[in-house]
C-alpha cells in the first residue's frame, strides 16, 4: 500500500508565486484519503479572506507545489509573529465506489 507524499501541513505559511494579489496565506485544512490513490487536498486562507482548495499530493501532476504555491520560508522562520489566523483539525475520509 503506497501512501502519497504529502506537500503541506497544517498551519504552514504559503503563496502563490503568480498570484500576488491573494496575498500570503495559511494551511487551514489537510484533507487525506485513506483509500490507496485516493484525493489529497489541502485548504488554504489568504490574505484576500478566500480560501481556496488544492491538491497536495507531491506524486500527482496536478499539485500545489507545481500549481504555483510555495512555502513561505520568512513567515515559516521562528519568531516572525505569523501564525494562521484559522486552524482546523486534519481530516480523512473513505470514499465508497
């Protein structure tokens, strides 16, 4: 049984590298299926009050990391003051054929 790579954690700092306008933004939800290949989805709180959903799988083509968002290694630093402003508890769900 293969497990996906997981990009992002709860509470991790982010942005988007080609969406300045959102502003930065934190983890705010990890959702992980416990089916092997099943979705895996991260929610993530901007700056702009949107939160937005995004795949979080490194072994799938269509996630975050390639997607443009990217940890945010100042906010991440210790003592910078950042913390999510939200922070929700990690969820896993079985999906039924």
């Amino acid at each position: 049984m293969s497990r996906a790579r997981l990009y992002l954690r709860l509470g991790d700092r982010v942005y988007h590298a080609d969406r300045e306008e959102w502003g930065g933004g934190a983890v705010v939800e990890v959702m992980t299926s416990t089916i092997t290949g099943g979705t895996c989805l991260v929610r993530v709180l901007f700056e702009d009050g949107v939160q937005r959903t995004f795949n979080n799988d490194l072994d799938h083509e269509m996630c975050c990391y390639f997607m443009g968002v990217k940890r945010d290694p100042i906010a991440g630093s210790a003592g910078s003051g950042r913390r999510p402003t939200t922070v929700r508890r990690e969820r896993r769900w079985l999906i039924a054929d």
